[in-house]
C-alpha cells in the first residue's frame, strides 16, 4: 500500500484553488492508495490578520469541499483523508473525512480536543474510527488530541497499524517529531503526520510532515511538498 502525504501551504478562505492544487499535485503521480492532507487546509486554519475564526466556512457533509474531495478520490482512485469545517446542526466540528476510491464517505472524525484558540469548534463526541485498508488496521487523531491521546485512546492505538496524525502545529521550539518517534514505538505502528507548510501565514511548527516507523525511523517531506512511502 502507498502512503501520501500532502503538505499544503497556510491558506484563507480559497477552497476551491487548495482542492485543485491537490488535484494537480495527485496528477503529477506517482499513484497512490491513500492520501493525507493537513488539519484544516482546505479552508485555512488562521488569517493573516490572526483570525482563528472558521466557522464562516462550515459546510455540511454535502456541502462543495466534500462533493470535491469525492470526485478526486475517484479521479485518483485513493482514499482521500481531507479536512472539513463541519457543520451538523448547532455544531460546528473541526473534521477529517475519509472518502473512498468511488468517491464515498468512509468515515468522519471529528477533533475531539480542539485547541485553546479554536473556540469556534465543538469537541467530538466520539473515538476516532479504526478502518480496515489493504489489511491494515487505520485510526486518527488532530493536531492538539496529540496530548490526550494515551489517555483517550490506547486500546484503540494498540489495535491500530497506522495513525493518521494531520496536523496545523504551532510550536517553539517544535517537539513534534520526539513525541510521535515515543508514540510509534510504544504501540508499534505507522505515524502519518500531514502539517502545514508557511504560506499566508508563517509561524513556528509548519513544515516537517513525516511518516514514523515503528522502530521511530522518521521519513520527512520537503516543505510544501509531498511525500511517498510504501507500507
């Protein structure tokens, strides 16, 4: 199975140009099974004027991004693991949905410990998903949960083959990479962590996506590109 990692610069309020640029990033190949794009990049995470205010882009799982996150994963036939401001009701989510190589919804995870600047987010009300592909055992996590996630979620790590770990980091110095080399050994699995890159914003944390084996071997990807690994 192939692992894709997009890194995607910081972004405001462009959706459709992010979803064709991940489209063309996906064109250029090499093909795929599944791919993984950052916390929050679609819509953007923070402006360039420090708004961390998203909810005026919450859509629906029927909403435009997620019509276009189906059609491209049936264009590149791979799980497509993208991010959504989710609206359900009252609610509004900081998500990741899973669509599947015939464009279908395969799961939605909503962040369960949105971080301390996110106060437009509602925290999840459920565990992260444990999906099955090519064999292997699959799980998330966003961003902040990272610091909950023994706690929350340890038989469902030990369980996992593969934690799927976007992320928007903001963190100086940037201690990412220690604590998911501690985590991928602990419980003997693969760590995807697709983060964003410096684009209208720039702010310690971007950069420095990586996948961790379980013996925490860090592969990382260049800024704002992409990386490829072979499980």
């Amino acid at each position: 199975m192939r692992l894709t990692i997009l890194e995607l610069p910081a972004t405001w309020g462009t959706p459709a140009r992010v979803l064709d640029e991940v489209d063309a990033r996906l064109a250029a190949g090499p093909a795929t099974d599944l791919v993984v794009l950052p916390e929050a990049s679609i819509a953007g995470y923070v402006s360039p004027a420090g708004d961390f205010d998203v909810a005026r882009f919450a859509e629906s799982l029927t909403g435009p991004t997620a019509r276009r996150c189906g059609e491209l994963a049936r264009a590149h036939h791979a799980l497509l693991v993208a991010p959504l401001v989710l609206r359900e009701d009252a609610a509004i989510y900081n998500a990741m949905a899973g669509f599947d190589p015939r464009g279908e919804l395969a799961f939605v995870y909503r962040k369960r410990h949105p971080w301390i600047p996110e106060t437009w987010a509602t925290p999840g009300p459920q565990p992260a998903p444990l999906i099955t592909l090519h064999g292997r055992q699959i799980t998330i996590a966003i961003c902040y949960d990272l610091h909950f996630l023994v706690d929350d979620s340890a038989d469902l790590l030990a369980a996992a083959d593969l934690l799927l770990f976007p992320s928007a980091w903001v963190e100086d110095p940037d201690y990412r990479a220690a604590r998911l080399v501690r985590l991928a050994r602990r419980f003997d699995l693969v760590i995807a962590n697709a983060n964003w890159a410096p684009g209208v914003v720039e702010i310690a944390g971007q950069g420095g996506s990586c996948v961790v084996d379980p013996t925490g071997v860090v592969a990382r990807a260049p800024l704002a590109g992409r990386l490829d690994v072979e499980l």
